[in-house]
C-alpha cells in the first residue's frame, strides 16, 4: 500500500487542472489494473477524467472517492512523500488518496470480486458538478456505498455528514462621485452591509445549522460610489427542513436602499447525510470492529448524494489520520492495514447478503 500511495502522491492532482488531473488518473487506472487485473474506463469529463472498474459480475457494493485534491502543482516539492515515526505525509494524502489505496487493497485481498464497482472521480473538492450524475447512476446499479474520505477525530467512521452548499449574492447600485454627489449614487457597500447582518441572522446554530458570510468586496476607488458588491456565503445544515428554510430565505432576500438591486444564485446542494442513511451498514461495520464509533461531522462528500437517494451509504471508511486541506495533512501507517480490512470484510458481508 505504501509502494501504491508514494506513486499517486508524486502525480500532483489540483482540481480544475486538466492535465494534472489527466495523468493522476491514468496513475489512478494503472493502480487499480496491477492490483486488480481487468479494465479500468477513464471516463471522460469537462473537468477530468473519472476512473471506473468493475468486477464484472452483478453489481452489490459500489466504493466511491475522487483523486483530485485541493493542493496547487509545486507542493510536492515543498512536501514530499515521507514517512516518519509511523506516518506519512503529503498533499492529498489524507483527502483521499490514503483511502484511495486502502480501497484497491481491501478489494484485491478477496477471492470473489464480481459484485465489486470501484468509481474514482476528478472534481469533488470543487463540488463533484461533472460527476454527480455518474454518481448516482452507479450508486443505484449498486445498492449500497462505501465512501472512502478520510476517517472522523480517533478512527471514527462518518455516519453523518450536514448538507453543504455557496451562496453568491450580486448587489447592483449606481455610481457617482463620493465627494460631488454621492446622494447621487445607490450604494453597493452599504446596501451588501445590510444584507450580510440579515443573512448571518439565518443561523441556527442550536438544530446543527450555520449560515456564514466569508468573502465579501465591493467598489473599485475611494472616492467612488460602489455600484457593485458581491458576498459569498457558506451553508451548512443537518436537517432536510433546514435546506429548505434557508435557500427560501436567500430567495426572499429584497433590497434596502431604493434603486439597488439583488441577483441570488446557489443552493444547499449536498442534502444531509443522516444516520438513517447509515445505520445499516455502520451495524455491519461494527459487527466486524466492535470498536469502531461512528460521528456526524459537518463537512460534505458524495456520500451526501448517494444517501439522500435511498441507497445505504457509509462514509469516512478511508485513511486514519488528519489535516486535510492543511500542509500538516497525514495518515497513520499503522492503521491502514485495519481499514482495508474493514472495507474487505464489508464487501465479503454485502457480496453475500
């Protein structure tokens, strides 16, 4: 597995670009063939290229994760694969390359590997918008998901995950001169202003929802009106109802100053993963690891996807470790070899069911 990870690790894999994402998957396909013989189909996309194999039998069980990953070309050289006092560290190993591997392994350890699908996909740190669809496609052939990302806080499986989503909001004034006439003006600032302490007061923090402004910027010259501002706004619910009060909010959202103008565009696009979605495989799980928690966490994967289709889905059966998205970011070495396990034992346990 360490042989597999160093090789993935040293094709750098940012999301967006399109040769890079090109190469990590054909590393990805050459991967999966040495380990587990047959055809892995890149399947292309205006985003990258996907990578899909399949035992070739009835499908039971599809593992799901993505190799893009968050960090820019040139990384590598700065954090080269290593591995120190039982851990491995490099970009993109923790989300999820470590799970990646773990997965092909886990797969290549059993006998009986017809019901098997395995689908690697190329834009999921940016919102999984060219492979959704394929997602879905497969999780229902499938009947039931396991998601590679990276295990919760202590080795903890993800049986929860809150629905995520980005809101953009364009405001639209006029310009004028700031000190000739700027009763001239509708002013973007001040109108975005109001709107931002009206959209912070979507929280909901006590039922698991956060409603956060992050970006904001307006205007072009001090001594300019603005006559534009933009916010973005990150979403995060635990509860369908949740999704829907808050996206008819931003729909309701109306101007303050006369003469301004609010255009609105984004959702809550990943549902919540609840642990209805998991409980049945995360029973089987324990089952095996009798050790093993489950937790909600607050970040979104394509698990969010599949589980609000109906179809079983348990996540966060990925690398042991942290600091995803961080230079920090690592996988514990010493538990890989359990987690592949796992994931071998639940497919043996859904080939047969």
């Amino acid at each position: 597995m360490l042989e597999d990870l160093k090789m993935l690790i040293e094709v750098e894999s940012p999301s967006g670009d399109l040769g890079a994402v090109t190469a990590s998957a054909k590393a990805v396909a050459t991967v999966i063939e040495r380990r587990l013989g047959g055809h892995a189909a890149l399947i292309e996309s205006d985003r990258g290229p996907h990578v899909h194999w399949s035992g070739g039998g009835d499908p039971k069980v599809l593992l799901l994760g993505h190799h893009d990953t968050v960090f820019p070309i040139g990384t590598l050289e700065r954090r080269p694969f290593t591995i120190d006092g039982g851990r491995a560290t490099g970009p993109g190993i923790f989300d999820m390359l470590g799970g990646l591997v773990q997965a092909v392994h886990a797969v290549a350890s059993l006998e009986d590997r017809s019901a098997v699908e395995i689908l690697m996909t190329a834009d999921e740190e940016t919102g999984s918008y060219a492979s959704r669809v394929l997602i879905e496609e497969r999780a229902l052939a499938c009947g039931a998901v396991l998601v590679l990302e990276g295990a919760a806080d202590g080795g903890a499986v993800k049986t929860g995950r809150k629905g995520c989503g980005t809101f953009h909001v364009t405001v639209s004034g006029r310009a004028a001169h700031a000190g000739l006439e700027p009763e001239a003006g509708i002013n973007a600032l001040i109108e975005a202003a109001h709107l931002v302490l009206e959209i912070a007061a979507l929280n909901r923090p006590e039922i698991g929802t956060t409603v956060t402004p992050t970006i904001a910027s307006a205007g072009t010259m001090n001594n300019v009106v603005p006559a534009e501002a933009t916010i973005s706004v990150d979403v995060r619910v635990e509860r369908a109802e949740e999704k829907e009060r808050v996206e008819a909010a931003f729909a309701a959202l109306t101007p303050h100053l006369d003469g301004a103008r609010i255009a609105v565009r984004g959702s809550v696009r990943r549902a919540p993963l609840t642990e209805a979605h998991s409980k049945q495989l995360f029973a089987m799980a324990k089952q095996l690891l009798p050790t093993l928690e489950g937790k909600t966490v607050g970040g979104g994967s394509d698990g969010n996807f599949t589980g609000v289709l109906g179809v079983p889905t348990l996540d966060g059966l990925g690398a042991v470790g942290g600091g995803a998205h961080a230079d920090h970011e690592y996988v514990e070495t010493g538990m890989m070899v359990e987690r592949a396990e796992l994931v071998a034992g639940l497919v043996q346990s859904l080939q047969t069911a």
